[in-house]
C-alpha cells in the first residue's frame, strides 16, 4: 500500500486483497508482456521509463509509482520480477494481491498452485507500519 491511502480504501484492501498497485500490475503485464523486464536492468538501481510509462499508462498514479521504486526493498522487487518472468514463460497466468502480516519486514509470496490456477503472489506489509493519520484528516499510512 502507498503511503497515506485512505481509510475507505485501506479496508477494502484488507478485505479483498485488492489495491490499485495490484490491479495495475496485472493490467500491465497483460498488456505489455514481459520482454521488457527479462532483467534486473528494469528496476535496478531505478525503475526504468519504460516500466514507469506501463504502470502509468494502465492506471497506476504517480505516488504508487514513486511507492514502487522509493519504499520496496531491492531484493523484494527482484524477486517479484523472477516470479513474474518465470510464470510467463512457462505459459500461467499472474494474480497480485497484498495483505499485513506479522513479519518485521515486507515481504512477499507465491503460490505456485496447478494449472490452470494462476501463480498467485502476495505483497506483504507489516502489520507493525500501519498508522492512522490525523494529520492527514484519517489517512492511513503503511510503512515499509
């Protein structure tokens, strides 16, 4: 979750899984394929312009980009990356969902499941980095 999302759409997301960075990240790679992101060049050090310009063109805003490339830990993003490439090549479907755990650091997790079940993988946030902002008139705020 990006910083300061708001109340309405923090609970959704616990609920359902869902976030605009997962809904996106699944339009993108639908779209865009994965020729571009065959290696770690995309996203290290920065993300490139062509993965910022996929993400903001299927709908993901400039924050939840700058959440992407600013906040997610390297070796998280490289692996995500792997994962994705992985299940593309051996001709699956991706499913992105994001949830809190009670881990000290982000983290994610795949679920390989069978064919033709979708590789599911789960962004996850500590529960320890959620704060409500009072500031931000009841923003809530996920750190990383």
């Amino acid at each position: 979750m990006p910083a300061y999302s708001s109340l309405k759409t923090f609970i959704h997301s616990i609920k359902t899984g869902e976030t605009n960075i997962t809904k996106t990240l699944a339009k993108a790679l639908a779209a865009e394929g994965v020729d571009n992101i065959s290696d770690d060049s995309c996203i290290d050090p920065h993300l490139s312009d062509w993965l910022k310009g996929a993400l903001a063109k299927h709908g993901m805003k400039s924050e939840e980009i700058d959440h992407l490339e600013k906040d997610w830990p390297m070796d998280k993003k490289k692996e995500v990356r792997l994962w994705v490439v992985s299940a593309v090549q051996a001709n699956r479907s991706l499913a992105f969902s994001w949830e809190l755990f009670a881990g000290r650091n982000p983290s994610n997790r795949k679920d390989d499941g069978d064919p033709p079940d979708p590789v599911s993988i789960t962004f996850q946030s500590p529960r320890k980095g959620v704060r409500l902002s009072g500031m931000n008139f009841g923003q809530v705020k996920v750190d990383r």
